[in-house]
C-alpha cells in the first residue's frame, strides 16, 4: 500500500450530511449508542475507494446521527505532517503504511486501542495475527486492519490472449515468452503508470514481487526490516530480472512514457475502450478501478481478468504479498469509539466488500458479499496462500517507502550495473539507521 495502498487520490473532501439519529442496530454490536456529533475521517482514497467508504460512513450515519467528514489527501506523511504540527490532527486517519503507523505511535500521537475498548478478545475474532501485528507496535494495538488486497495477480485482457493463443503463465519464463510473442505481433505488451500523483509506488511493487519469488520469504522480511542490506546481491539480480520486463521494449512509451503516465492512465491504457496495451500488473483493486472508473462496459472474467504473479525460484513458490490500510485514532471521544466500532463489524464489512472496490481482511464478512468472480478470487487467494508478506515499501519507516520509489525510477532509467551499484549504495546510507524510529 503500499498502499501501497496509495491509490486514486483525488484532491477533493466530500462532506456526508448526517441524517435522524435512530437506535443503533445489533449488527454493529452492542457498543453503538444512538448519538449525535461529528468526526472527521482522513484518507488518500479517492475514486471507488472513496465511493466504497463513502456508503460505510452513510450507513454509520443513519444508524447513529454522527456525521463522517472525509478529507482526502495526496501525499499522506506530509499532509499529516502538516497537520500535527498545526496541532490539528484529524480523528481518525486510515494509514497505509505500518512503517509510518509505527513511527506515529513511536512518537506518541495515537491512542492505544485497548484503551479504547478493542480487547485482544474483540480482535481475534475479527482479524488473523498477520494482521493484527501490523497494527501493534511496542505490544499495543494501534491500527484496526480496514482493507487488504493482494499484490500478486496481473492483469489481462482475455480477447487477446484468445486472438494470439496465449496461456497464462505459470512461470516468469513463460511470462516472458508471452511479453515476447506480443511484441513480435506488433503489440505493446505492458503498460505501466509509475509517474505523476505520487504514482512511484508501482515500481516498488513490481519488485517485491519479483524479490519475494526470487530470494525468498526469508530474505524479503529481512530486506524490509533493515536486517539485510539493499547492497546486497540478492537485491540487483531482482531488479536485473524485473529490467527484462520493465524496459523501453516492452512497455507503451518506454521508460519515459511510464514515468509520464498515472496509476490510474496505466489501467487505461490496458482496459480503456481503445486499448494500447494487453498487460497490467498491480494489486486486486485494479479491478474495481478499471471497472467501476475506467470503463464501465468491462465484463470480469470476460474482457478483464488476472493471473496469479508466476513462479520464478520453484524453491520459494508463490508467496503472495498484499498491501493494508489501518484505521487509527489521534484523539478518542465516544463517537470516534462508536466509529471504529462500526467499520470493524460484519456489517460495515459486508456493505464495503459489496461494491468491489476493496477486500475485507474482516473474518465476519460473508465471501457471498463479494459481488464478481475477480474479488472473490482474490480474497481466496489471500485466505489460501501459505506464505504472505507485507508491501515491503510500506514496512519502511516514514517516507522512505517513497524514497525507496524514487530510487527504483533511477534504476530503471539507466540499469546499467554501476548505475544499479550507485543508487543502491545511495539508499542504503539513507535509510541505515532509521529502521526502528
């Protein structure tokens, strides 16, 4: 999320009226009290995202009488930043980060939430251990899991891969091959948005899930918590592989056009009405994207669908890395307990999960909820898989996730070894030392 999850952010804030304060309902569990106030929610979630949380807050709302304000930001760190040193924290932030989830409760800012209420007990019964670490630091519960989505499935287009004879691969050799055939049919195999809006994190994915097959579970856990150094070679033979793909070849308008394009134009380019390219890869929210924003005549499973990220090192399998966001608290009242109360319950789940645009890591949400084949799938993915890791970027503490995306922009404009040396040891000496802070 590394967003990773940072997603479609639109510069916008969206007020939701509160409507006739009624008896909250059982379904959210017995903490709800009818009530009346308002909070505000900050967020990088845009677009369906946003329209997906939206219908959350309006649903808490007609249940409690507390209005939801919802701030939308573009570069989370910084807009947060701001705000904390104006002395004007919002309520509730939904961070995508645990790096900088950690280095908030480091620093003080949050409220534990056993504090608030959400015992160990509450929260197994809703939440897998995986999850729930990522939101503790020190032994305290900081961070509720709000969405997860996996970040190992590419994206296609299935009439082409019809038209061509193509089958999905199972190695990266085969995807390879696959990128190779297209090319020679004078197609355009990839498009790739990792340039304005604060799009560098699409490399770092990339990588990661490059690495994780590569090197293994092992060693990715280590690069990612400042165990194992970026300088070592483990990390330049990811980014050697990930360059036979990521290249001016391979994807619509070379590097350059890549680092000119947005997240969201990326999709575009694949799943537009007048596609330019036949690949995609990002996490499971693509598909939501794509459908709900990008071109609503797309069918799941028959003019878009995905594949699991293939093998590379048969050794290590297919370890599936995902990408979270976490609700926390900078202050606490009743209706920021009612609040958080709410959007960890079945209910609230069921009502996100069901427009497609996010995946609940909720354990009270009903996979009927799930409203297509591509969502559905995904989140079987995420409950099957028997090695998960972290978006490695979003592990990084403060900023670095982004630093670590600059970086990667630098390689892939110039892969020559000495540049891929330079840099490497350039983000090494930068980030030594800060894991932990």
């Amino acid at each position: 999320m590394r967003r990773r999850s940072l997603l479609v952010t639109l510069a916008i804030v969206a007020l939701v009226a509160a409507v006739s304060a009624i008896v909250a309902s059982a379904s959210y569990g017995s903490r709800a009290k009818k009530s009346a106030g308002s909070i505000e929610v900050f967020s990088l979630w845009g677009g369906s995202e946003q329209d997906a949380f939206l219908k959350v807050t309006k649903a808490f709302t007609a249940k409690t009488g507390i209005a939801v304000k919802y701030t939308s930001g573009r570069d989370f760190t910084t807009d947060i930043g701001a705000r904390l040193a104006a002395g004007n924290p919002p309520d509730i932030a939904i961070v995508p980060r645990p790096g900088y989830l950690a280095s908030l409760a480091r620093r003080g800012v949050l409220k534990p939430l056993s504090s608030m209420g959400f015992s160990s007990t509450y929260m197994r019964a809703r939440y897998g251990s995986s999850w729930l670490g990522f939101g503790t630091v020190g032994g305290k519960l900081y961070g509720l899991p709000a969405k997860g989505n996996s970040k190992s499935v590419i994206w296609y287009r299935p009439q082409t891969f019809k038209k061509y004879g193509l089958k999905t691969p199972k190695t990266f050799k085969q995807l390879l091959a696959i990128t190779k055939k297209l090319k020679a049919k004078g197609q355009t195999p990839w498009a790739v948005g990792d340039g304005p809006n604060q799009s560098q994190w699409v490399l770092t994915d990339w990588f990661e899930s490059i690495y994780a097959r590569q090197a293994g579970p092992a060693k990715y856990q280590a690069l990612f918590t400042g165990k194992l150094k970026f300088t070592d070679p483990s990390v330049t033979k990811a980014l050697k592989t990930m360059t036979q793909i990521i290249n001016n070849k391979y994807v619509l308008g070379g590097i350059q056009g890549m680092l000119g394009q947005s997240f969201v134009g990326g999709i575009t380019d694949v799943f537009g009405k007048k596609a330019k390219a036949h690949l995609y890869y990002e996490g499971g929210f693509v598909g939501g994207i794509a459908i709900d924003q990008v071109n609503k005549a797309l069918k799941p499973g028959v003019t878009i669908n995905d594949f699991p990220w293939p093998t590379i090192n048969p050794k290590y399998g297919n370890p599936v890395t995902i990408g979270a966001d976490y609700a926390v608290a900078f202050k606490d009242n009743p209706e920021i307990r009612q609040f958080l109360t709410y959007i960890t319950s079945g209910a609230a789940g069921t009502i996100w999960v069901s427009t497609g645009a996010i995946i609940s890591p909720n354990k009270l949400v009903p996979s009927r909820a799930y409203p297509n084949v591509l969502v559905r799938r995904e989140g079987l993915q995420l409950a099957g898989a028997k090695v998960i890791r972290f978006d490695g970027s979003d592990q990084m503490p403060g900023a670095f996730g982004d630093t670590w995306g600059f970086a990667l922009q630098k390689i892939a404009q110039n892969p020559s070894n000495s540049n891929m040396k330079k840099v490497l040891s350039g983000f090494q000496k930068q980030i030594a030392g800060q894991w932990g802070t």
